[in-house]
C-alpha cells in the first residue's frame, strides 16, 4: 500500500544510507517477500485472535466492535512492519491494482501473492495453538469454528449478496488507499498514511460486515482457509454454502480495481490542469550570495589553495561539442560554490540526495560509496533496483569521473519515473576536494541526449516519452534573495511578466543560441555570436580580453582567480546581451554579488578554443533576471523578464561591519550576540582567530589604513573623507591605541563577527562605544564595552570596524587566518593515596594519567567540557566506546558512593567531541551524578557545559572556533576546590619560577592570580625529578587542578588530545 501512498522506511533516512549486514538478505525482491510475508502475519495473527477470543469467550472476552478495532490496528502496524521495505501491500487485491495502473511491477506479483498467503497461513496456525484446549472444549468435532479463521456468508443472504458486498467493501478501502496517497489532491503524510489506510478498514467493517464478515482480501481468507483444511475441518470449508470459497478471493480483485479506476477516472484525472497546476514544481535551496562571496575569499586565503573548478560543460571526452586541450582555461563553475540545489529520491523505498540540475550536462549520477558528508545511493536496499553494471566514464576538466551504470525508480517531486538509467559514481578524483566540502550529492542533467555518456536518455526525455507531462518543457525560476523553483511540464506566470520570447536552438547538445552581441555605455563589445544559458554555471562567463574590456568600463577591478571587484557605491552602467534582435539588461544591481561591502563583479573571463568556442555562458546572474523556459520541440529556449517582488526596497543599503571579541570580552559572546540580535544585526560570518604579534602588526597598521600600499592595491582612488578611518577602533595617528590593539589581538583567540545591517559601520560603532573607559560615562554606560570590556590594560577587547571603505579588507584578512589549530594537551589532577609519583616529573605524570594510545574518537559534532569526582578506579567504569561515552548506572553511581565515603577523590576534567544527542545524554547523567553527590559539586555546572554557539542560519560555528573557545572556557573552569593555604601557595609560585627560569623557550608561561581561590597557570614547562615531591604534595591537597595547554603549530584536536578517560 505504502508505495502508492510514498511511506519511507526509518533507516533511509539515516545519514550516508549504510549498508546492510552481512547476515541480511542481498536480493531486494527476496527481502520484500519477506516483508510481505511478516506484514501479512502481523495482520492476520492480531485480526483472527480477536475473532477467535469474541468467539471461544462466548462473548464475554470480545464484542463486534473490538474485532473491528483489531482488524484495523493490525493493518496499522503490519504496514508499520513492512512498509519500510515492501510497500507494505499486505492483500494481493491491492498488489494487482497498483500493477495494473503502473504503481508496481508485474514481474513481483507472484512472490508477493504467494508470501501474503504463506503469511496468512502461518497467522492462522499460531492463533490456532494459542487457543488449542478452546477448540476441543467448544468444538472437538471441528464442525462449527472455521469462521474464525476465514469468511463465511450470512446464513440468510445469497452468495451473490455477499460478493457484491466484498466488491464495494474493497472498492472503498482502496479508492480510500489512492485518495490518501494522491499528491495532487490532500494526500496523507508518510507518517500518517498507514493510520488513514487502517481507519479506513475499520470503516468498511463496521458499515459491511454483517454479511460475510468481509474478507476483503484474498490471502487473508484464503490461507486461514487453506489451514483450515489441513487442520481438521476437512472439505467443507471449500464446499460449504454451494462452494462460497472462491467469492473472497474473486470480489476483492474485482473491487480492488472498480475502486480505483472511479477515483482515477473520476477523480484524479480531473485535477486542474491548467498550466500553472499540471506542472511539477521542484523546490531548489538557494545559497546566499553573502555566503557565495565568503567562500571564494575563504577558498583562496585561508585555505591558501586555489580553487576547484568544474569542467567547461560537464562534456564527456567521447561527446560531441567542446574540445579542450591541456592548455585551455576551463574555469567555468566551482562546484564548491554553486548556489542552486533541489531533492530526488532513487529507490523503492526512496533514497534522498540533493543534485545540482545542471543544463550543461545530460547525465544523473549519485555516489554509490561515502565521499565526506554526501548521502550515498545503496541498491541493495533497493527493491526496484536493476542491475547494467555498465562501466562510467566522463572526463572533466580537472579529471575523471567514474564508476557503472545502473536502473532504478527515479522520483521528482510527485513524477516517478521507473527504470531510469543512472551512474552509481566510486570515482570523484574530477572534482577535487570541492566535492568532499559541497553541498551536492550528485548531479542532475538537463542538456540533450546526444551528448550524454552511451546516449542515454535523459530524466527529461523519459518523462516526455512516458506521457508525464502537460509540455515538454522545463523552466527556471533563480529566486535573487530568496529560493528558486525548478518546473517541469509548463510554466508559471506567477514568476514573469509580459509574453514569452522563444529563441532557436543552434544545436541539440547543449541549450546554446545565437548571441548578437554585447552592449554597455552604447558600445558594442564583442564578437563573438554563440552563448549556453547554464544553470550550473554561477556567474557569466566570456572571452577574457572581453570580460576585462567589459569590467574596465564598469569599473571593476581584477582581484583574485579571473575574478573582478567592482564598488559597492559607485554608478555604474547597464550590461544588455542581444539576443535574436531584443536586449536583455542587466542593471549594476543585477549584475553585482554583493556581501556586506564586498562586491564581486559577476563576470569571469574564460577562453574556449575552436570549435566549441569562443562563446558566452549565460549562468545563474543571467537566469536571475530572466526567467527561463526550454523547450524541447519545436521551440527550444525562452527569456522574459521575472516578477519583481512588490515588497523590494532598492532605496535600503545593507552594509557590513566588522566585529571582533577577544580577551576578557570573549567569555562573553553569548551576551554580546543576544545584544546584537536585539539592536538588528544579523551574523554573516564567523571565524576565531588566533594572530601572532606580526600578523596582528600588519592587520593594524596595513589593513586597516586606507593610506598603505596594501589598500592602494586593490583600490584605484583614495576614498573621500579617509583621514578619520580606523579599524577596529584604532587610528594611526594614536600609537598607544595602535600598541593596546595589537596587543590586544595577538593575546589569544579572538572570534571574528561579520555582521550585516542597514548603516551597520555607524550602528555598530555606537554600539560598542568608544576605546578609551574615560568615554563611556561621556557617551553611555550601556555601551559593550563598558559591559563586556571591563580590563582596563585590555580595553580594546571588543572592537569594531569605523568605516565602510576597509571592511572588506578587514574581513578577507581576518578570514585568511582563521586556520589556526588551538589544543589542549592535558589536564592534572589529585590522584588517589597509593600513586607512586616521587620518582615523576610533569611529563611523566600526564603519560600516567593519560596514555598516549587512548587517542580522541574521530567523531563529527560540537566539543564538550565536563567535570566529575571520583576515585580513579571507579573511574576506569566509564569507558569511551565510539561515541565517546558510556552512560552512568545506577549500580554504578552505588558503588561509587561507597567509595566516595572512604577513599581520596580524584577530580577529572576531560574534553571530547560529542553529536548534540550525546551531549543532552552527558548533562543528564553529570547532573544526576552531581544530585546525589551534592558535597562534590565543582564548579558551576552552566559554566562547564558550555555549548558552541550557532550563526543566524542556525549552522554550526567553524571547528576552530570550537576548539578555541572550549579552551578559553576551559582555562576559567580550572579553579581550586578550596582556599589554597598559604604554605602551598609560595613554594608552588617558587616551583614554577624556577622552570621558568631554566626554559626561557617556553613563550608566555606565567602563573596568574586572580581571585583568592583560584590560580591558573598557562603555557607549563616541563620540570624535573626534583620537583616531584613538591608536585605529589601539591596534588595530593585536592585542592586544585593544573591544566596545560600548547598553541601555535600543535596537531589539530580531533587527531591528538588524549582522552581524559581513568585507569586501574
């Protein structure tokens, strides 16, 4: 039933799709039976023990309205087995009409037939032996109780009565599977689907049930019947009432289909049909621009890598079209980078995977194994897969793609598309690293068959010859600020203006028309005359020596990769392509990405050698404007200018604005972003920083500085009114601001905010307040500084950006260096009376504490710091399995108890990488633990869970940042117990000296004194033997916790922090 209705199995949905075990059932179609087999059990065993428990109890144990009740619920949950896997049918009745109106394959209805029957039969035998001593109490001749396990008619009414009653009773219950499961009508969810299908039965029950107790399908009375025979009954179940047998399996076949063919015939094909409402409608997640822009400074800076780049067109190196030699630019799309992404399922039960759809190649292929996060198609798991094992080969521009050709159902949307050839891709060499970080799964193409790889048809072309669409056409509508929606079969006149104006096609392989020309400022600039409108293309794309003449008129500026920076503020002139005679125009608006103060001119240059070239490509700038129709014959493509949205206000100006939170500010990022979301600002970009003094120097006194050669590089003129520009609160004219500001960036981690808002450089700076302390009773006592900045030698631990003209050089700096690996190696406790540490020094000590091959789980998730008591063998209980965690038991926390009562305690901080599950699961148990220990207790459990926090798109902070700031965190935490006495504090403070003294190479190493019960020491170095029995003494007190922590070059966290985990 499910499969007409689209229930998805639970595990599907799980991330990456993992295999099956290697003690599963391989072949699909066997493990559906299989499923059929279960369902139909489940359904029967629960519906014949209800009729068996009303009939053997006299009436007492049972009513006709609890055998009702049964009878659906168990329908429920047998379609609740099998669905996942079968589609959960569970009545041959249903398999036959969802064959014979294409929602099935025939070639399963005969295993389907035999395991619902074989399903029923088993029921049947079990409800049997359960209820054994009944049967030879009431009926030890085996005359009178076959009815509970099959149907028999109403002693006073005809056969023929009774098979008109099963033909409507099934009628009903399967027009009511098709209503339910009609996506152009209300369709239930897949969550609600099985409950509808079931209360639906027991409908049917109770309104016709008085005459023949309806079967409504054939293996539910046929099995028990067959059982019957062989149990005792004999003959008369078949020949009884002038052989009454056949009419449960006849009526519901008959039924089944006059029910559904009234509700298609009816029904369903009478759906409105205009063109906005017989089309498919495909939702495409759209990136943001702010988002787009940041990645191309972040690819080429922090990752100081250049970029990956998709080839020209995706063309396989046996097609016709494009033929590149070693020596061509083919920088066309950055895959990382692309914008535009929609959902498909392959699979029965379907699979889910978000594809580029891509007019500038013509094959579908998903990855058949894991590569990073991407979702991964699994056939074995497939019921409907269909193995060509086909090798697949397509060269792009940076290298192969490959693996082997497969069939499956293709799902789009409310289209299915059966048997549809696909690649299963194991080889992604071809993409770079672009595909491991992208948001794609795979990639979805709308170009012509001729140039697909072994010419296999497209998606497109087999829903055209498979009659599923109104038109063969397909429309893009690129939403600029907002998602896009990708239709098949018509168009939507919601989305444009005016008529549609159709333009040849030049040639079936791509979408590629004649381009007269293009224009600006009245000059005609190039030409060349062919161009490919392609949605996988981000930007435009043309002849170099023509983007650079265009950008040069604009006024745009080369900046990095072939791309160009334009002002964000400066008029600029309209861009027109000349296409059949009309002009297309691009406003600067249009043709600007713009993010914050940065602006990236959308054009690259690209050359393309003969034959295939030199042409334009008209990507998704171009089909912003435009929306976009192509259609397959006899008209092939079509532009018109979009609807512009009625609520756009082009008179607002979005800026950027820099923020940065560090030192004594940075404890307070929670606070400072609840402050921002209050007065209007939205966060754009994150990052956390950790600058060395030189790098911190040059961002101060270069970056920040309209006057230095750093910013006269990027920027043709001055800009007016500089002399007042600082960054980050600092002038160049102030050397003592200059000095605090690099001494303030270079102390530690610091977390980058780039947030956005309209006048955000003003709105910010007033929200801040100003650098010197003396100036905040001036301007207000409620500005972040006053509040969050409170030190007065780091008074510049927030800080902001002053002006709009450097921002964008502030961000692109600050994001090149926000690569910097942050860890923490170890953590020193109070160990139990018996550790042997006379003959230890530090580094000893941590090798016993923490054993170098108990290494950090490699697992994805957000970093979590947390504090327990505990002696150290009762400790050696909570092992790390994969996840990192082993949940407390009770009898744990009991035997933990009584050792508390009498032996040394040992205080264990640890840091882990835990998913948000595991994290919720770690506070719990630490909070009961704490609960029954209150005497325990450390320190402030709200600052010991310190969760990351998240962007205003809900992402999750970069892993750097995570690091850092579980360290800052961390660094706080680590305080004493008790109030150190005097005698412990001195020679501790001379023992560290000294190491201090002899290891001048150690950077940084102070002990600093804050409050009178706490002490914190940074940057440790190692000691020696002689210390050891200063070192045992002091960590014998348990009255306080030593934590040492290296920066700079350290391996990253996730390879080497040893866990915090004790032993024996």
């Amino acid at each position: 039933m499910s499969e007409y209705g689209s229930l998805k199995p639970g595990y599907t949905d799980l991330e990456g799709n993992p295999r099956l075990p290697f003690y599963a059932v391989r072949n699909p179609d066997l493990r559906a039976y299989l499923a059929e087999f279960v369902g139909t059990f489940i359904l029967v065993l629960i519906g014949d023990g209800s009729v068996a428990q009303y009939v053997l109890g006299g009436g007492d144990a049972g009513h006709y309205l609890s055998v009702n009740l049964a009878w659906g619920i168990a329908l429920l949950f047998g379609i609740h087995f099998s669905g996942g896997v079968s589609g959960g049918h569970l009545n041959p009745a249903v398999s036959l009409t969802l064959a014979v109106f294409g929602r099935f394959e025939w070639y399963k209805l005969p295993g389907y037939f035999i395991a619902q029957t074989l399903g029923a039969f088993a029921a049947a035998w079990v409800v049997f032996v359960v209820y054994y001593p009944w049967f030879d109490i009431q009926d030890p001749e085996r005359a009178t109780t076959q009815g509970i396990f099959a149907t028999y008619p109403n002693e006073q009414i005809p056969n023929w009565c009774g098979l008109a009653n099963e033909i409507v009773g099934t009628a009903l219950l399967v027009s009511g599977i098709f209503a339910v499961g009609d996506k152009l009508n209300k369709p239930a969810s897949p969550y609600t689907f099985p409950a509808a299908v079931a209360l639906m039965l027991t409908c049917v029950g109770m309104a016709f049930g008085l005459d023949t107790g309806y079967a409504l399908n054939p293996a539910r009375d046929f099995g028990p019947r067959l059982f019957t025979f062989f149990a005792g009954w004999g003959w008369k179940v078949f020949t009884g009432r002038s052989f009454y047998f056949w009419i449960p399996i006849v009526g519901p076949f008959v039924g089944g289909l006059l029910g559904a063919g009234l509700y298609v015939g009816l029904i369903e094909n009478f759906h409105p049909r205009d063109t906005n409402a017989a089309v498919l409608r495909v939702p495409m997640v759209k990136r943001s621009d702010e988002e787009f822009v940041s990645s191309l400074l972040h690819d080429v800076h922090a990752l100081n890598r250049p970029a990956v780049w998709s080839p020209e067109v995706d063309l396989p190196s046996e097609a016709q079209g494009l033929n590149l030699d070693d020596t061509a630019n083919v920088i066309i799309r950055d895959f990382q980078n692309a914008q535009y992404y929609g959902a498909i399922s392959i699979g029965t039960p379907p699979q889910l995977f978000s594809v580029i759809f891509d007019t500038g190649s013509s094959n579908l292929w998903v990855p058949d194994k894991k590569f990073g996060s991407h979702n991964v198609y699994d056939h074995d798991k497939s019921s409907s897969y269909k193995p060509n094992g086909t090798a697949f080969d397509i060269m792009y521009g940076s290298g192969p793609v490959s693996g082997f050709l497969s069939q499956d159902t293709l799902q789009l949307g409310g289209l299915t598309v059966p048997e549809q050839f696909f690649a299963e891709v194991n080889v992604t060499k071809g993409l770079g690293p672009a595909y491991y970080l992208g948001k794609f799964d795979g990639l979805f193409g709308l170009a012509f068959d001729t140039i697909s790889v072994d010419h296999l048809k497209t998606p497109f072309h087999r829903m055209i010859q498979q009659g599923l669409l109104d038109e063969p056409v397909f429309a893009f509508y690129l939403g600029d600020q907002k998602d896009g929606e990708l239709t098949f079969g018509g168009t939507d006149k919601a989305h444009y203006k005016g008529e549609l104006e159709y333009v040849d096609v030049t040639s079936a392989t791509y979408w590629s028309i004649k381009l007269d020309g293009v224009e600006t400022k009245g000059e005609k600039l190039t030409d060349v005359n062919k161009a490919i409108v392609d949605s996988g293309t981000s930007l435009i794309a043309g002849p170099k020596d023509q983007v650079a003449k265009l950008a040069a008129l604009v006024g745009a500026h080369k900046f990095i990769m072939g791309e160009y920076l334009i002002s964000c503020t400066a008029a600029a002139p309209d861009i027109s392509f000349v296409i059949n005679g009309k002009s297309y125009t691009l406003t600067k608006e249009e043709y600007t990405l713009k993010s914050g103060p940065i602006c990236l001119f959308a054009f690259m240059g690209i050359d393309i050698p003969a034959p295939a070239g030199p042409l334009w490509i008209l990507g998704d700038v171009f089909m912003r404007k435009h929306y976009t129709v192509k259609h397959q014959t006899p008209r092939s493509s079509a532009a018109t200018p979009k609807a512009t949205p009625r609520d756009a206000d082009p008179s607002q100006s979005v800026q950027l604005s820099v923020l940065v939170l560090q030192a004594d500010a940075l404890e307070h990022d929670e606070a400072v972003r609840q402050e921002l979301k209050r007065s209007g600002f939205t966060v754009k970009h994150q990052a956390l920083i950790n600058l060395s003094v030189d790098t911190a120097r040059k961002f101060v006194l270069e970056v920040c500085n309209p006057h230095s050669a750093m910013y006269q590089e990027n920027h043709t003129e001055a800009p007016e009114g500089h002399e007042d520009v600082i960054a980050h609160i600092v002038s160049d004219k102030d050397k003592e601001l200059d000095d605090l500001a690099i001494h303030a960036l270079a102390s530690g981690p610091a977390l980058v905010l780039g947030l956005e808002k309209v006048n955000a450089v003003a709105e910010l700076l007033h929200l801040v307040g100003p650098a010197h302390p003396a100036a905040w009773v001036e301007s207000s006592s409620q500005c972040l500084r006053a509040r969050f900045a409170k030190d007065a030698p780091r008074k510049l631990g927030l800080c902001c950006s002053a002006q709009e003209v450097t921002t964008a050089q502030e961000l692109s700096f600050l994001l090149a260096h926000s690569g910097s690996k942050t860890h923490v190696q170890a953590v020193v406790a109070p160990l139990p009376n018996g550790a042997k540490t006379a003959a230890m020094g530090i580094d000893q000590l941590l090798d016993f504490l923490f054993p170098k091959h108990l290494q950090h789980p490699n697992s994805a998730g957000r970093l979590f710091v947390f504090g327990l008591y505990g002696p150290l063998d009762a400790y050696s209980r909570l092992r790390s399995g994969e996840s990192g965690l082993h949940v407390v038991t009770d009898r744990e926390l009991t035997t933990l108890s009584a050792r508390m009562e009498r032996e040394d305690i040992l205080s264990v901080y640890g840091m882990c990488s835990l998913s948000q599950e595991e994290e919720e699961e770690v506070v719990r148990q630490v909070d009961h633990l704490l609960k029954r220990f209150p005497q325990y207790t450390p320190i402030d459990i709200e600052t010991l869970f310190a969760p990351l926090s998240r962007d205003s798109d809900g992402h999750m902070s970069f892993h750097d940042m995570q690091q850092a700031v579980m360290k800052e965190r961390l660094r706080r935490v680590l305080c004493m117990k008790e109030r150190l006495h005097p005698a412990l504090a001195e020679p501790l403070r001379n023992l560290f000296s000294r190491t201090l003294t002899r290891q001048t190479a150690t950077k940084g190493a102070t002990l600093v004194n804050g409050a009178p019960s706490s002490f914190f020491l940074k940057d440790v170095g190692a000691t020696n033997v002689e210390n050891a029995a200063l070192v045992s003494r002091l960590l014998s007190t348990r009255a306080f916790q030593i934590c040492q922590m290296e920066d700079g070059n350290s391996p990253s966290l996730t390879q080497n922090v040893r866990l915090l985990r004790s032993i024996s």
